[in-house]
C-alpha cells in the first residue's frame, strides 16, 4: 500500500449516502482494498431528491454531477468527512440498440479538501423494462419476463407519472401485484408496469453495484508507477476489437489509458478480461 494512500483513508469512516440499501455491496468492497475503520450507511439523507426512477422527481443534471451533489449532500447532512455515492442509469446499449444496458457511477467525496474520485461501469447484466398491459394474463408474463418476485415491480395508470397518479411501489407479492393491477384495469382498461430500479428492489441491479464497488476500489488502489501516487485510473478506451469471423475492427474497446492525477504519467494497457475479439453481431461489416 502506498503511503498516501494509507495517509489519506486510514483509520477513516465512510459514509454511504444511500436510502436503497446500497451500503451492503459498497461498502465492503472499500473495506477490503482501502485501510478505513468502518462503514455506514448515512441516516435520513433523501436521494430521491436528485431523481426517482419511477418519475415523481425528474433528475435534471448528468449522472456524474448527480452522484457528486449526492455525495456533497450525504456529506452536508451527516457531518461526515468522506462520503461515497452512486448513480445509475438505463436504457439501450450503444452498440446493440436492443439490448438493455446498466451504467452505474460511484463518486467518492473527500469534504477535508474537496478531491472527488469517481468510477464508471457499464454492465449488460439488467432486468429492466416496462410494458402497458390490457389484461391480468399480460400483467402475469411481462413479470415472469422481469423476475418477479424477487424482482419489484410498480404500477401506475400509464407509462409516465403525473401528480395524482396512483402509483405503487416495491411490489413482491402477487396478491398485491394482481390487486392493484385489477383495480388500475377495471378504471382504465390499461396499466403500465414496470421494474422497480431501486436497487434494493431489484437484485440483479445490486449485484452490479457491487461490481462496480470493487472495480472502483481496485483502482483507488492502483499506484502510479511513475510516482507511487494512488488512483492510477483509467481515463481513456481504444476501440478496435477486431471481428472473430471477419477481422474487421468493431467499435468494441480493446484496451485503455491510465493516467496519475498527480503528475500525470500515462500508460496503454489491453482489455482486463483478456478479450481478443468480438462476436459478430457487434460487427459492422458482418451485421451492418
């Protein structure tokens, strides 16, 4: 361990600015790379504030400023000196539209000089989506599709929330989840449902955040080979990964950019998963 990393996190809190229950998988990841004394989860600290997935508050900033007003205000609101916060986000994945991506980002927040270190992740391992169903036969499919019931589900009238909707939450139970369905079906025909993304409703999610925990702490703990210094990140990919069946360079990344925040020495490095090519369907010779 480098002696600045044991100089700025050793024997330190970490505060969790979370409401969903994210302090399990967070964190323990730290705990393990970084010498800090103890985790917890920040009491009363409402992050819904920045954006709810399920419409009630609309995030109006980007996901990384997001999570850095996150961890300012878990900072803020607990008195606590150093303070971790995530934001995650969903919808296609940029190089295959038709299949369902999660990006989570996790910020870690020093309040003692302001220094911010942030980590992204991109994972295609979702349960995620929404359908407007006209039957109780189509409410049951659409939540086999989705996992439940270990995954949540909310229900509302239609597919986006207005003041006045009825709208339910962290559904598990099919009795409910049919009851409240049968109510929305017989006043308007319709009910929109979809995955509850909060991450304590949604497992495959969490798991996720986990993932991007340890990813985040692994590379807190990289040191510079240039100076020693901590945080040797990534700040850059190379796309390129060739074609396993014809070659041809994808938009795939294979490999990526580490730089020293501290005296900025960078360095190339290929992919960690050892990945040396593509399948086809990502390719835009072989599937144009």
């Amino acid at each position: 361990m480098s002696s600045a990393l044991h100089d700025r996190f050793a024997g330190r809190i970490l505060g969790v600015a979370t409401q969903h229950g994210k302090e399990r998988v967070i964190g323990p990841a730290l705990m393990k790379v970084l010498p800090l004394s103890v985790y917890t989860a920040i009491p009363n600290v409402d992050t819904d504030r920045f954006g709810a997935f399920s419409g009630e508050v609309q995030r109006t900033k980007d996901p990384l400023t997001t999570a850095i007003e996150k961890a300012k205000y878990g900072a803020e609101v607990s008195g606590m000196d150093l303070v971790i916060a995530s934001e995650g986000s969903f919808g296609p994945y940029p190089l295959s539209p038709f299949v369902s991506c999660n990006e989570e980002i996790l910020v870690l927040y020093d309040a003692r000089d302001g220094a911010v270190f942030e980590h992204k992740f991109l994972s295609l391992d979702t349960v995620f989506g929404g359908e407007a169903c006209t039957s109780l036969a189509q409410v049951t499919a659409f939540a086999q599709r989705m996992k439940f019931p270990e995954h949540g589900l909310v229900v509302r009238t239609k597919v986006n929330w207005q003041p006045g909707d009825v709208q339910e939450k962290g559904i598990h139970d099919a009795d409910r989840l049919f009851s409240t369905a049968s109510k929305l079906l017989t006043a308007h025909g319709t009910v929109w449902v979809e995955t509850d993304m909060r991450a304590m409703c949604n497992p495959t999610r969490m798991k996720v955040i986990g993932e991007t925990a340890q990813r985040s702490a692994k590379e807190l703990a990289c040191i510079c080979p240039q100076c020693g210094h901590f945080f040797f990140r990534i700040t850059g990919a190379q796309a390129g990964l060739p074609c396993d069946l014809c070659g041809w360079p994808t938009e795939s990344i294979r490999g990526y950019t580490r730089e020293c925040r501290a005296c900025g020495y960078s360095a190339a490095e290929p992919r960690p998963d050892g990945k040396k090519v593509e399948q086809p369907q990502f390719c835009g010779n072989c599937n144009p």
